[in-house]
C-alpha cells in the first residue's frame, strides 16, 4: 500500500464535494478498490468513503412498486431486506462469502462493473434506474463495455431502483474460488416481455440476449431455448474455459434460470 488521504463525510452533498478535489476517488465497500490500491494499478490521492452517508443506505418501495436499493447497502442487506424480489434477494446472498457480503455495496458493484459481478445483470435484466447525485440513468444505457459505465468523474450512485417483475430468477455458473461468475443469466417476465442479461460470458462485459428474450416472450419455457446459441468468438476465454465453453454455458444457465422462474 502506499501514503493516501481518507475522508468520510457524512452526507451526500459532503461527498460530492470531496471528490472534487484532483485525483480523489470514491470508496465503497472497498472490495474491489482495495486490492487495486496494494497491487498499485490505480494511485488516487485521496479516498472518498461512502460507507458512512445514512441517506446512501436502505430499502424501501417507491409509488410505483419499485424496490429502492440505497447505493450504499450493502449484499448482505440486500439479501436480508429485500421482500417481494426473491430473485434480487437471492443474488445477493450468494456474492462472495460473509465478509464480502457484509462490506460490499450495490452502489459500488453497478459502478465497478466487473465483467463477472452479478449485480450488473440483474440491473439490466430488471431495467432498473439507477440514480446518481445528478441525474437518473435507465441500465440500458448505464452499461459500457469492460469495467465502463456512464458515470462522470466524481458522480456517485444514490439510489438503483428496480421494477418488480412477474417472475425472476438468477442462475450463475461460479468459479469455486471466489464465486464470481463463470457466466450468469437473470431472466426477467414482465407484462410488457422478458428481458435476460448475461454476465461473466463477454469480452464486452454484461450485455442482453435480444434473441432469448423474443423466444422467451412467445413461450415463457425452457423449450423455447432450443436451437439458440451465441457465438463463442466474442466471449471470454482464459485458464477457467474457452469463448465457445461460456457460450454453451449461457444457453445452459438461462434454461436452468427460465426454469427456476
């Protein structure tokens, strides 16, 4: 590790205002962040703790029906707290182990987006909205590439808002060590059609699969997944399995996803 200030406001306006300062950068749970400092790939000069923003933190339900996630909950609390969205609640409670569940923030998953993080497709797949100290940014357009999002230097996600669906289910293929995914599908019915984002599985980081979703609003069923497949020459491939692995997996894990729903 090396020499860095910390500061830990109290409010959001507080945090904002800290992170204007050149090279101060925002601290979640740090889970990610963390291990990037003691490897030295990133060397900001200042540390933003979000933690301890009371306004950042909570669940409730809005007017609409939507499940508010503060940007500062924690897994852990989104496992424990979150009713009516067994899906959601269930994702959470299977990131990490205890200890990263128990630091680990939504806010700071969605804006990490780490091309194997869970959160990212469940965002997707529910398109929910995700709300920073400056605007409201839907998740189709929230999502950019490798560990990119929409995010401007200093801006901070509040609040992520998820539409509840009909049925919902998230099923990931996990590697055994850290419990990332390998690939994971979260498959979403609403009223309006079915949405399915895949994580783990592309070199373009989490994105959904237009062709199952037209599939899945015909016949919600894991039959209607027949005959369809992705292209393993744009997935990921490294010492844990080739491109064309992570593509019959996503077939697989949405199957197994559609059904659970």
């Amino acid at each position: 590790m090396y020499a860095f200030d910390i500061e830990r406001p109290a409010t959001i306006a507080d945090a904002v205002e800290a992170l204007r300062t050149e090279e101060a950068q925002a601290l979640g749970g740090g889970q990610t962040l963390i291990p990037t400092l003691k490897q030295r790939l990133a060397m900001p000069s200042k540390l933003v703790s979000l933690s301890g923003i009371g306004e950042m933190r909570g669940i409730c339900r809005d007017d609409d029906g939507r499940v508010c996630l503060g940007g500062a909950t924690t897994h852990s609390e989104v496992a424990a707290g979150v009713e009516g969205y067994t899906a959601l609640a269930s994702l959470a409670a299977n990131i990490g182990d205890p200890a990263v569940r128990n630091r680990g923030t939504i806010g700071g998953s969605l804006a990490n987006n780490d091309p194997s993080a869970c959160y990212p497709a469940g965002a997707l797949a529910s398109g929910a909205t995700i709300v920073t100290d400056r605007r409201e940014i839907g998740s189709d357009n929230f999502f950019d590439g490798l560990f990119g999002t929409a995010l401007d230097d200093g801006e901070i996600i509040v609040e992520v808002r998820f539409p509840v669906p009909e049925r919902a289910a998230y099923v990931k293929f996990e590697q055994p060590a850290s419990r990332f995914a390998l690939v994971g599908v979260f498959v979403a019915k609403f009223s309006s059609g079915v949405r399915v984002a895949v994580t783990g599985a592309s070199e373009e980081g989490v994105f959904r699969w237009s062709e199952a979703e037209a599939a899945l609003s015909a016949n919600f069923s894991a039959d209607a997944m027949e005959g369809l497949n992705l292209d393993g020459s744009g997935m990921i491939s490294d010492l844990h399995g080739s491109g064309a692995y992570r593509a019959h997996l996503v077939n697989v894990m949405t199957r197994r996803a559609v059904t659970s729903a």
